[in-house]
C-alpha cells in the first residue's frame, strides 16, 4: 500500500513538473529521480529510439557506474531483446537478470550486482518513443499497480519530449520563416535604393536639360518670357517633390549618418508639411544596418498614419538603446481607433499594421499597438540587438 502511494505521489510529482516547465530534460530528471525512489529500484535509465527505430540511445540515467552507463550509451534494438519486446507489445516486460535474454547485458547486470530488471515502454501520442530500463538489487518484481503506474509515469515522459520535438520543429519553421521575410524586406529596400537613385539622378539630370531647353526658348521668344518662367517655377517645385519623394524612398542620411539625424529629418518634414508639433528622443549611436532601416521604417508608417487617420496635434517619437534591445515608441493624441477590427478589415491601414509586426518580427522582436476610440494611439516595438554592434 505504501509502495502504490509513493508511485501515486511520483507520478503526481512528473505531472507537476509536465505542466509547470517546457524543459523536457527537467521532466525526465524529476521522472528518473521519483520512479528510483518511489519504486524502491537502484537504477533507472531512459533509452530512446534513434530516427531509424533499430537502436536505442541513452537520454538519462540515475543509480549507475560512468562504466555501467557507457556500456549502455547504444543498444542494438536486435540485442536488446527485453527491450525490443516492450516496444512492440507496448507492456511493461521484467525478468530476473540471470534470465535476461541477451548474454553481454546479462554479464553487465550481473557485474553490477542486479537481481531484477524492467523494461517499461515510454510512449508518445502514436508511437512508443523508447524505454524506461529499471534495474534492482531486489529479487522481487514491481507488483501490477507498480508497474501500471511505472508506465503512466513513461507516458508523461513521452508527452514531454514530443512536446518538446514539436517546439523544435516549430521554432525551426519560424526561424526558416523570419530569414525569407528577411530576404524579402532586404530585396524590398534594395529596390527602393534603386528607384530612388533613378529619382534622384536621372529625374534631375532630365530636368536640368528641360531647363536649359526653356533658357533658350525664352531668348527666342522673349515675349513669352513670363510665362516660360512659370513654367520654369512649375519644374522646380516638381524636382522638389522628386527630391523629397527620392529621400523618403531611400534616405541617404539613414546610410550615411543613421537612424537618430534620418528620425528627425523625417519628422521635420512632415512636420512643416502638416502642422503637427512632433517631438524626437533618438540615440546617436548606431545601430546594425538592418535595425536602423526596420525602426525608420515604422517610424514613417506609424506618421503616415497619424497624417492619413489620426487627427490628432502631438506626436512623441521615442527611441532608446538598452544592453541588449532597442525599444522605439511612437504616441499621438489623436482619435484613436479600434485595432482588431481595423487590423481584421485588412485595408490600407491594416495592411500597414501588419507589415510593421513583420518588419519586427523578422528581426526577432515585438510589436505593440494600443488604442481605443477617443484615446489616441501608441505604437512600441522591441527588437534585440546585442550588446555591441
């Protein structure tokens, strides 16, 4: 009766420690260490099967000699009959280790001074995963209910560790997920450098020769001059427009100086275009390329929304440098919205707000929006930068 509560409590314990930790090696530790005590059994090993379910391998162990333990590292699923058979008929198996089928792990057993061994299938959600191997110095074996809750416990172990294979595969995709938005935001900023260039250069060196075509009809026709000076005015304001157009595509002071004098150059400008009163807090170190490009960027969706949507009078930009992220807010006093039905429309709006968290995202970081009707609108992002750059 003790023996079957200290198992019932051990199992308790595995469950506990299944649901409080994603750690799958915790689990198997606490697992190993409450099955030796509460079944009374020297050493517990656990033995999974390898991707080609011929061989088992060693995950953890408790009660065994640095020489015991590498013996056992790499069983042959053929050799390790006692094993084999609880795999395949999915039941706990034991014999008494001078019965134990297989020679050399009989001699093994022997050498350390084993009496009985158990072989209890460790099972995930559609297949068995591996072993619990028990050894004791004990001739009795575990009783059924022991035995019951030895494999109860195998299952929680089973649970834990494709859990944990399923967060692997899962952080894997992301990772694989993050470098293609990666690649393809570099691809977009490349392009964007490249139709700015042609903005800037070509657009201007065409309007330069407009220009001069214009300073020689007016000495042709000197009683059009007014209106050819007009028109002269008219294409000045258009390579005004090219140049701003030219710069906010591909800012050359983001490159060349970075993203504290490219933040406030940004905010001048719509500033002076709109009448908002916006105030900058920005660091003067620099930061990775990448960094840089993903905090302006949503910087500069973040005030086209508030021109475009917002109504409102203030803006605060802030962007601070911790030891290891960089953290960028963006506040207005606006009207406010509601983000998930405007995020759920995917209009204009909503289509900016999403590629602001892919932006953050591909880098490994965090983006919050809050706001409410009537309550204006803070945008925050959080990405990891490291300590030095």
């Amino acid at each position: 009766m003790q023996a079957s509560r200290d198992l019932t409590e051990a199992l308790y314990i595995a469950a506990v420690a299944l649901g409080r930790t994603r750690d799958a090696e915790e689990v198997v530790r606490v697992a190993i260490a409450e099955t030796q005590r509460a079944a009374g059994v020297e050493a517990v090993a656990l033995h999974l099967l390898d991707p080609d379910r011929d061989r088992l391998i060693l995950r953890e162990y408790a009660g065994t000699t640095p020489a015991f333990r590498e013996q056992m590292k790499s069983l042959p699923l053929s050799e390790a009959v006692l094993a084999a058979t609880a795999i395949r008929e999915q039941r706990v198996v034991a014999c008494t280790v001078d019965r134990h089928p297989t020679l050399f792990l009989r001699d093994l057993y022997l050498a350390q001074g084993f009496r009985q061994v158990t072989a209890v299938p460790v099972a995930g959600r559609d297949q068995i995963l591996g072993v619990f191997h028990l050894a004791s110095r004990n001739d009795q074996p575990l009783t059924p209910d022991e035995s019951a809750l030895v494999q109860a416990i195998g299952g929680l172990v089973g649970v834990a560790l494709e859990n944990a294979a399923l967060r692997e595969r899962m952080t894997a995709q992301q990772d694989r997920l993050r470098a293609l938005a990666g690649g393809t935001l570099r691809a977009r900023e490349e392009e964007a450098r490249r139709i700015a260039h042609a903005l800037h250069d070509e657009a201007s060196q065409l309007l330069a020769s407009v220009h001069i075509a214009l300073d020689n009809l007016i000495q042709q026709v000197p009683e059009h001059a007014g209106t050819l000076q007009e028109v002269h005015a008219l294409l000045d304001r258009v390579e005004t427009q090219l140049r701003r157009l030219s710069r906010e595509l591909r800012p050359t002071i983001l490159d060349d100086l970075g993203l504290a004098p490219a933040v406030e150059w940004l905010a001048q400008g719509v500033a002076d275009r709109t009448g908002l009163a916006i105030s900058v807090v920005a660091p003067s170190d620099r930061l990775p390329p990448e960094v840089e490009t993903a905090v302006y960027r949503i910087v500069q969706e973040a005030l086209t929304n508030v021109v475009r949507h917002a109504r409102a009078t203030k803006v605060q930009v802030d962007v601070r440098r911790g030891d290891s992220t960089i953290r960028a807010v963006v506040r207005d006093d606006g009207q406010g919205f509601d983000v998930p039905a405007t995020l759920a429309r995917r209009g204009d709006r909503g289509l900016g707000l999403i590629g602001m968290r892919e932006r953050v995202e591909a880098l490994g970081g965090k983006l919050s929006i809050e706001s409410r009707p009537g309550k204006g609108t803070e945008i925050s992002l959080t990405i990891p930068v490291g300590n030095t750059v």
